[in-house]
C-alpha cells in the first residue's frame, strides 16, 4: 500500500466534502445573518423567524442543485474507486 496515495485520496475526500457542503453553508450563514438583523431591528425574538425561513431556502437549494450535486458526486465516486486501485500494488 502505497502511503502518500492513501492520504492523498484522504485529503482529496475532505475538501470535496467542503466543495459540496459550501452552497448549503453559505445561503444558511446569509439566512441566518439576515433573520437575525431583522429581529434586532423590531425587537421580535422568535424562535421560527430564523428556522424556518433556513428550512425553506435549504430545500429549494437542495433541488436546484440536485444536478450538479449528482453529477458530481458520481464523477468523484469513479475517480476516488479508480485510484484506490492503486492502493493494492
């Protein structure tokens, strides 16, 4: 098994996992910076006023980027699976 494979396949794995997540943890972060300037601003401290508007947003981003997210989660499933291939020799 060839060591600088393994944890270059590792690292690779790690910042796809950042290279997916991203979208979702940006739009949540601006959601969430938003609700809360809005309950500064009126003084209303409800709890929903931050969840759900995230919820709502999540799921529609979640099915606008259900292609690409497919496309390439598949693309790097084949490339990761080809190169531990290598990890055998």
């Amino acid at each position: 098994m060839n060591p600088d494979l393994a944890i270059d396949i590792f690292r690779t794995t790690v910042v796809f996992a950042l290279y997916v997540v991203a979208p979702f943890l940006i739009v949540t972060l601006v959601i969430g910076i938003a609700a809360s300037l809005l309950q500064s601003v009126t003084s209303m401290q409800e709890p929903t006023l931050t969840f759900v508007p995230k919820l709502l947003v999540l799921a529609g981003l979640a099915l606008l980027l259900t292609p690409w997210l497919l496309r390439s989660l598949s693309e790097f499933t084949v490339t990761t699976l080809t190169r531990m291939g290598g990890l055998g020799h």
